[in-house]
C-alpha cells in the first residue's frame, strides 16, 4: 500500500544547479578567475558547496582558505537562490498527478533550512508538500535513516509503506535504512561515484514520469 513518496531536492524534485553553480562562478569572477561551465559542476551540485568548491577551487573542507569561500558562495546563492532554479521537466505532472489522488508527497534534502525553506516557497511547494525536512531538521543527515522517519512521523505515514526519490548513493542508503522502496533518479546529479545501477534501489528512473508508470496507479 503506498501511503507517501518522498523526493530529494536538489537534482531530483528541482534541478538547482544553475542557481548553485551561479554562485561558485560568482566567487570565481571576484577572484579573477572565468566562469566553469554548468555541466562542469552540475554532476557535485548534490554535494552542496563541499563539491562545488572541491571542482570550483580545488578545496577540501579541512582547507584554511575553505570556510571563507564557503560562505561567500552560500551568500551569492542566498541572495539568488530561485533565478534559473526549476522543477525538472514532468515532476510538477507528476505531483499534480499524486496531488489527484491524495497521494501525499514530500521532500527529505540535506540542504539547511535556511535555503531550503526560502527555495521551497519560491517554487510555491510550501502549502503542498507533507513534510519539508532539512539538513539541520534531525541530528544526522542522509544516510541516516533519522529524516527519513521524521518525515514519516510528521506525514502520519509507516516507511514501508513510502516511496523515496534520489540521484544521490546516501539517498538510496537513508531510504533503505529506514526501511523505505526507493528510487533513483538518473535523471539527476549522481555525483562521481557509482553508476545509480549500482546503488541496489528497488527501481531506476529517467524521468519523472517513469515514477508515475513505476507506481502503477490508475
């Protein structure tokens, strides 16, 4: 019985990565240094300003000129955090479709409140999604199961009987952990890892509208 689906954020409800990438470029700009081109950076848009920063600068986190970069970049994305950021091409069918149906859906993202909630508002989601879970939400982070069952918890729902969307490997590792089927969206960022065949999801999607086929719900 499928009571929820949640989704990922960035590079699986929403492609943010022109925005995101938009950011580091800034940074690059006031460096003195040409602008990356997207698809450069859209495969570590995932991994927050840790990846874009690791392609964009060639930093690790525990690099001294790091947290100085990192919160310019995040400065730049908060001050443009929705410009060319969209739903990726069939999920708002998609959530229309469940929508129908009272079919409840929600987002699970790494992402801190502090831009998630000012992004989900912008994409007009916020009266529309069951739950809004963010990096800072639970104690841990994906692929802690713990915002996994948050949600769960905040949506009424039993994570078995729930459905999550990921382009990430700790998506898939956080929904099955907590019990969840899960799907991953090779539509999506997918980092440098793995290939998303690998990653031993229940299903494998190209777009939003395989999840709708995937679901079978007439």
């Amino acid at each position: 019985m499928l009571e929820a689906i949640f989704f990922d954020l960035d590079g699986t409800l929403a492609d943010t990565a022109p925005d995101l990438g938009g950011a580091l470029n800034r940074v690059r700009s006031e460096e003195g240094l040409p602008a990356l081109p997207l698809e450069q950076l859209r495969p570590v848009v995932s991994q927050g300003v840790r990846g874009l920063l690791r392609v964009g600068f060639d930093l690790q986190p525990d690099d001294a000129a790091y947290p100085a970069l990192q919160t310019r970049v995040l400065e730049h994305y908060e001050q443009a955090i929705c410009v060319g950021t969209v739903l990726f091409p069939g999920m708002e069918e998609l959530l229309v479709q469940l929508e129908a149906r009272a079919i409840p859906w929600g987002i699970i993202t790494n992402k801190r409140a502090r831009y998630t909630e000012p992004l989900v508002r912008a994409l007009q989601l916020e009266e529309r999604a069951v739950a809004v879970v963010s990096g800072d939400t639970t104690a841990e982070t994906k692929p802690s199961p713990l915002p996994m069952l948050y949600a769960c918890e905040a949506a009424k729902v039993a994570p078995e009987n729930c459905w999550y969307v990921g382009d990430d490997l700790r998506d898939i590792q956080a929904g099955h952990a907590a019990n969840m089927r899960t799907i991953a969206a090779a539509y999506g960022y997918l980092g440098e890892g793995s290939p998303p065949e690998l990653w031993q999801a229940d299903a494998l999607v190209h777009s939003p509208a395989e999840i709708w086929q995937l679901l079978g719900i007439n």
